[in-house]
C-alpha cells in the first residue's frame, strides 16, 4: 500500500512539474520568437563582437554583430557549417550624424548610433532547426519578442540567399 501511495504520488508531482515548467522557464508565449521559440540570452551583451556594419537605404543603421564563445570559437578556426549551440546576435541602432563632433570637425563625417531599432538572434541546433538550415531566429524590439510570424517567415528565406558554404551567416569574423 505504501509503495502504491509513493509511486502515485511520484506521478501526481510529475505531472505538475510538466504543467508548470513552461510558465517557469518562459515559453514561446511570454518571451520567446513565434515559429523558433529563440529567446534572449542571458549576458550576450558581454559577447565578443565579431564584426561591425552599416547597412544604407531604408535600414539605415548601424550594426554591431555578437557571438557567444561557441559561434565565436567557429568563426576564428573557419569551422563550418557552425557547431549546436552557436548563436550570433546583431543589435541595431538608427545611423545618425554626431552634431557635437561634426561641430568641432567643421563638417558632416562623423556619425554615431541613435535610436536603437532591434536585437537579431540566430541560434544553431541542426535537428530542432532542420527545415532552415539548422538555424533558428527571433528579433527583439524593446526586450520583448516581435510577435509577427509573417516577419519570422522571412529570416530563412533571406539567410538562404548568403553563401551556402558560409552556413547561411551573412557576417564575416572581423579579428
């Protein structure tokens, strides 16, 4: 009878571990990406930068490309395609002129990070992410997952157009 009562009781509590547990750790539904489930790391802002860009036209920002110690390892041995559990980030900031410096400068050439605009994970794990290349993605705007699926739908689908041989990742290792 004891024993009957133990192994009920180990069932009733693992049954409420597995009701709870996505409410404790966040699921997709609080903080995660639509379609992925990519989250925000904890500490990436203390990531090594990989490299840097401006991107002109209608984006006009300036972008600053991170990886943790796993996408940043691969990036500096050429290992590809990148091993599970590489994820590189791309935080972005509007393009904006530096009226202080240009003031001191005499003219328009320095230009500086304004507005933040959003935060870009790509995450690797082959088997979770298979039908995009092993690569999962979630944009942040404000902390907070952009909820769009439409714009989620559009990660692969442009990452698809960089260079195969460089594992879909458009940015180069900048040492």
């Amino acid at each position: 009878m004891k024993q009957t009562f133990l192994v009920s009781s180990a069932f009733a509590l693992a049954a409420c571990v597995a009701v709870l547990m996505p409410v404790a750790a966040g699921g997709v539904d609080d903080d995660g990406s639509p379609i992925f489930g990519v989250k925000l790391p904890a500490g990436y802002r203390d990531w090594q930068l990989i490299g840097l860009a401006h991107e002109a036209g209608s984006l006009n920002d300036l972008r600053a490309v991170l990886g943790n110690r796993i996408a940043v390892k691969a990036y500096r041995e050429g290992t590809r395609p990148f091993p599970d559990g590489a994820i590189i980030g791309r935080l972005a900031w509007r393009y904006v002129p530096s009226d202080e410096n240009n003031a001191i400068f005499g003219q328009v050439q320095s230009f500086v990070p304004g507005h933040a605009t959003n935060i870009q994970f790509s995450v690797k794990d082959i088997e979770k992410y298979a039908n995009t290349g092993g690569w999962g993605y979630g944009q942040f705007e404000d902390g907070k997952p952009n909820r769009s699926e439409a714009l989620m739908n559009t990660c692969f689908p442009c990452h698809a157009r960089a260079n195969k041989a460089d594992d879909f990742v458009f940015t180069r290792y900048t040492p």
